[in-house]
C-alpha cells in the first residue's frame, strides 16, 4: 500500500501459472518502471513485498506491457518502450531466473510490440506459440499496427507469422484473444482494431503472412465506436 499510493503498480498485465500469480507494475516500483514480478503462490492475502520475484524490468521510465502465461510453464512479458521498438521477454519452465531470457524485437520504430501479448497453440501442435501485438507500428499504413506470431517449441521465440491492415490507424493488435473459436481443434485469434472499428476472427492454423481484410470474417462496429 505504501508505494501503491506513490502512483500506479500491479495491474498493468496479470497472468496466472501453476498457482503463481504474475502482475506488471505500470508505475515506479522501488525506483523503476516497467516491472514484472512473480507473486509467490499463494497470493490471496500474502503482502506483496515479501513475496515478489522478479521476472524481470525496464530501464527507469519504461512502462509494462501485456502478461502471458503459455502451456508448459513458459511466461511471457511485453515491454513496448524497450530500445524504443518493443518487443517481449519469453521465460521458459527451466529458465534461471537471474539469468538472461529470450527476447522477441519488434520490429518497427515507436511501434509499441508488446502492448499485448498471448499464449497459446495457433498451428495445432500443441504449443506453446506467442502473439505480440503492436498496435502503433507504421506497417503497410501509419499506425496501422502489426502482429508477429512466434513459435516457443524450442525456447526461443521463432516468428512463424504476422498480420497487417491496410486501415490508417486501425492500431491492430490493440487487444488479442486465443482460443479454438471454431472448434476444430486449432487456435484461432480474435483481435481488435480500434481504429478501423472492427474486430477480426483469423482461424488458425497461423503459418505465413496475413491481411486483416482477408484473414477472416470481422465484427463491424459503428463508425467512431473504436471497437
């Protein structure tokens, strides 16, 4: 509570994995930004100061990204300001935990990737596989936004796709979900453009390059509701 009332803390992201609860700090965590932190299990009623393990952070300044917690064990941690590209941290099961992790770049200037992040099996191999939105990218259009899709089969993320909009603005990747909407099996990703005021459905599998207008049918909004 003390440091909570200097300025934003947990509750940026928040993942849950084999009884552990992840939070990221949005704000100044003893003298940093961008911080993710492991709450030892279990978190109900525990004091947050005693039972932090550091993921891990930022350079002061930096803000948090998304949260993911993967099949397996693996966390994954978006840091969207990082070497002013963005990208997330992959933490697998076996990693030491004050040693390096494995780092997916994005890949545009002032693209925020990492913003979001989600985990789980996009190609039916039964994972674990990674999205990392980055919805300020200037891709095919300013601020259309961009996903990459990697897989973690081997640890270290392997980028294995991506998806675009041709929509000025759309910010795609905004939010994500995946889950087998279809029920086929295979994950499929729901993912929003707010921008474009549409939130598509791509099925999966997910292999190859992708444009939101002919990945998959959309969820139109009305115009300027930012869906």
């Amino acid at each position: 509570p003390d440091r909570a009332r200097e300025g934003p803390f947990v509750g940026r992201g928040r993942a849950v994995d084999d009884g552990h609860l992840w939070g990221a700090a949005t704000g100044p965590a003893d003298g940093r930004a961008g911080t993710w932190s492991r709450l030892a299990a279990p978190a109900r009623g525990g004091v947050l100061g005693d039972a932090v393990r550091t993921l891990t952070e930022g350079e002061p300044g930096d803000h948090a990204g998304g949260l993911a917690a993967c099949p397996g064990g693996t966390v994954v941690a978006g840091g969207p300001e990082v070497n002013g590209r963005g990208g997330a941290w992959v933490r697998g099961p076996d990693d030491d935990e004050t040693g390096p992790v494995a780092f997916a770049e994005g890949l545009y200037d002032d693209g925020r990737a990492g913003d979001t992040v989600v985990c789980g099996d996009f190609d039916g191999a039964g994972g674990p596989d990674l999205v990392v939105g980055a919805p300020a990218s200037d891709t095919v259009q300013p601020a259309a936004g961009t996903l990459g899709m990697y897989s973690l089969v081997d640890g270290a993320p392997d980028k294995v796709a991506n998806l675009d909009t041709t929509w000025v603005g759309a910010a795609l990747g905004t939010a994500l979900v995946l889950g087998d909407a279809t029920g086929d099996g295979v994950g499929d990703l729901l993912v929003s453009g707010p921008g474009s005021d549409r939130i598509r459905l791509v099925p999966g599998p997910l292999r190859g390059a992708y444009v939101a207008t002919r990945a998959g049918p959309a969820f139109q909004g009305d115009g300027g509701e930012r869906t």
